[in-house]
C-alpha cells in the first residue's frame, strides 16, 4: 500500500497538470473574448454599424461570463467541472464558427452573449479555479496564480494571432480558423481534467450539503463572508477598471502617438502576469486576506498618480505597477475563497464574488468615460478610483481584522 506522504505528493504532481490545463482552458477563452477589439473595425466597415453599437456584444458577452458563473460555480460544486468545460469548449468553437456567417446585430449579440459568454467563458472560469484551488494545502495560493496567469496570456497571445488572420485572409475566415483550433486543442484536454483529492466523484449525486449560513467551526459564515467579499469586489473594481479602460486614451489625449499609447496596455498585461503569479506565492506565506490588501493598496495609490502624469515615460512605469496590484486582486479573492469557504459550497461564492466584481468593472469604465465628458479631462476619472479603491481596502482590513479577533479554533482556513 502506497504511503499516505506518497500519495500526497502523487496528487499534488497531478495537480500541477490540472494548474497548466486550465491555464491554457481559461486563457483560450478569456483570448478569444478579448480578441473582439481586432474584430470591431472590420465588422463596423462591412455592415455600416456604429462602433458603440458593436461593442455593446463585448458588454453582453462579460454580463453573462459573470451571471452564468454563479450557475456554473454550483453545478461544479455539485457535480464536476470536466462536463462542464468539454460543453464550454464545444460551445466556444462552434460560436466562433457561428460568427463567421453572420448577418445582423441580433446574431452578433446572441452568439457572444449566450454561446461565447454564458455557456463557453462562464463554465471555464469559475468551476477551474475552484478545482485548481483543492488540489493543494502547500502551494495553493501559487497554483492559483499561475492558473490565472494564463488569463493575462490569453489576453496577449490570441489577440495578436487573430490580427495576423485578418489581415491575410480576412475576418470571417478568422473566425473558421478560429472555432477548429478551439475545438482541436481544448476538447482533448478536458479529458486530463479530474476532481481534486477528497472531492471524489459523486456519480451524479450533489455532495452532503452544507449550511450556507453558518460559520460551522470557521469565523464566519459562507454567506457572510461572500456577501462582504462581493461589496469589497464592486469598489475594487471600479478602481481597477478605469486605468485598463481610460489610460490608453488618456495617453493619446496628451499627445502620445498611437502605437506608445496602445503599449501602456501591454505593459499593465506584462504586470498583470507577474503580479498573479506573485500574489499566489505571497499568499502561501501571508494568506489570502493580506495578499489582497497589499495588491489592492497597491492598485489604489497608482490610480491616484495616473492623474499626475501626463509623459511616456512615467505612464509606462505607472502601467507596469499598476498591473502588479491589479493582477495580484483576482488570485486572492479565489485564495481567501479557498481558504475560508468549505469545498462543496466555494463554486458558489466564487461566482457570485467574480460576477459583482463584473459589475464594478461595467461601473468603473462608464463612469470614468462619464466624468471626462463632463470634464473634457481624465483629471476626475482618475481621481474617482481613489475614493472607491480605499473604501474596498477599509472592507477588507475590517474583514482581516474580524477574523484574526476570532479564538485560534475558529479563526483557522477551511480544510479542503
């Protein structure tokens, strides 16, 4: 018989094919939503639609990612994530396929919104970084990162693949290409997709259900503690949005040419990985709570000083740091899921938390293009992310220090 520190050691070998599975899953679909901004100018020239109207499929499309991420993120907690993401992946190559015929807005709406967004993106995201998260008691907090960190990669390697299609061959071409290349290299990984050890399973039965509304031995309830989490989520995010929407522009309105502008993105991506993959490793140290304070006051302080500077240069270093916080948030907000939620009921919260944090992001962008229409400047938008990011720190210290008050027996992470 295999010794019960061989066994561990086995499984967390496993786990760490399960981290790159969903690192390549989550980032094929997160790049392949975020590629929409290369298809927007050649669908708007073929069909004569407003560019507003067009990118209203890109807001419909993160809607559903983040309202079908509660419903994915409970049937994941109920039954398993591998059916769910072959359907996502089945679902997203023949979406793609899909847009390559279109005709109409409605269709344009439709496909992005129920097939990219609600039944592909949705049952990727949150039933994968659940699974990776119960895999490890070590390392957790670093696999999560690194899982995430395929996200930002996604962000960079699809999009930059689907210019290249376009301009050779033409958009709805890309899109064919786009939808086989899906299928071939998602559907056959979803057959390395497994539950994590303890989470056997379950033969179709839901696991023994557990009081979402009370502590049960931890220092806060499951509903507790993602009802604060999801209010945190909504001004965290509100910050983080108004740089990765608004400092591009804001670049180009002080007189920076296009292609530098467009560069501020990538820099706040190549932080973005970083700090995802930092704010992992920190949390096995620090825990979850911690890590985010430090990546969210991080984020906080750099929004402020994006409203004063208007050089290439100090744009550049802002965007770099700033997507160190800004990629360190998500990681932890899954980390203190995991830490502090028992397995068969953190689907749930983490759907719920990510989909509130899907709305600070819709308020962030619109509000931030709001105040620079009133003001014909980014001065107030970039101020505005000052106020908010601090309220969500206060949140979250608040949280920190509600738990660490807790007696030693109750303050202690869930096991998995």
């Amino acid at each position: 018989m295999m010794a019960t520190g061989d066994t561990e050691v086995t499984e967390e070998r496993y786990g760490w094919v399960m981290v790159g599975v969903a690192a390549v899953v989550v980032g094929t679909g997160f790049g392949t939503l975020w590629s929409f901004p290369i298809f927007l100018k050649p669908l708007s020239e073929e069909f004569g639609w407003l560019r507003g109207e067009t990118s209203l499929a890109y807001a419909i499309a993160t809607f559903f990612i983040g309202a079908m991420g509660i419903v994915m993120g409970d049937l994941a907690d109920r039954f398993s994530a591998r059916p769910l993401v072959l359907m996502g992946a089945i679902v997203l190559g023949a979406s793609q396929l899909l847009l390559g015929q279109i005709q109409s807005l409605w269709q344009l709406y439709t496909i992005y919104g129920v097939g990219v967004g609600g039944l592909a993106i949705s049952a990727f995201y949150v039933p994968l970084v659940t699974n990776v998260g119960f895999w490890f008691e070590r390392n957790k907090g670093l696999a999560i990162g690194i899982m995430l960190g395929g996200q930002v990669a996604g962000a960079a390697v699809v999009p930059f693949v689907v210019r290249i299609l376009i301009s050779n061959l033409g958009w709805r071409e890309t899109y064919v290409i786009m939808g086989v290349a899906i299928w071939l290299l998602l559907i056959p990984l979803t057959i390395l997709i497994r539950r994590p050890p303890g989470h056997g399973e379950s033969g179709g039965k839901a696991p023994a259900p557990r009081d979402w509304t009370r502590a049960e031995g931890g220092a806060i309830s499951p509903a507790r503690l993602t009802t604060v989490l999801s209010v945190a989520i909504v001004f965290c995010c509100v910050c983080m949005a108004i740089p990765l929407i608004h400092a591009v522009s804001k670049a180009s309105d002080a007189g920076i040419d296009a292609e530098s502008s467009a560069a501020i993105l990538s820099l706040i991506m190549i932080g973005g990985f970083v700090g995802r993959v930092g704010a992992g490793k920190v949390s096995d140290h620090i825990g979850g709570l911690r890590t985010l304070l430090l990546a969210a006051g991080t984020q906080t302080v750099m929004v402020f000083w994006f409203s004063q500077f208007d050089g290439m240069v100090g744009l550049y270093v802002l965007a770099l740091v700033f997507g160190v916080g800004y990629g360190g948030v998500m990681p932890s907000y899954a980390i203190i899921i995991r830490e502090y939620i028992p397995a068969n009921l953190s689907g749930r919260a983490l759907g719920i938390v990510y989909f509130l944090g899907n709305v600070g992001m819709g308020l962030g962008g619109y509000f931030g293009g709001l105040l620079f229409d009133l003001s014909g400047a980014y001065t107030l938008t970039f101020a505005l992310g000052v106020p908010v990011g601090v309220i969500n720190l206060m949140i979250i210290a608040t949280l920190w220090r509600f738990i660490r008050a807790q007696p030693p027996c109750q303050a202690a992470p869930q096991p998995a």
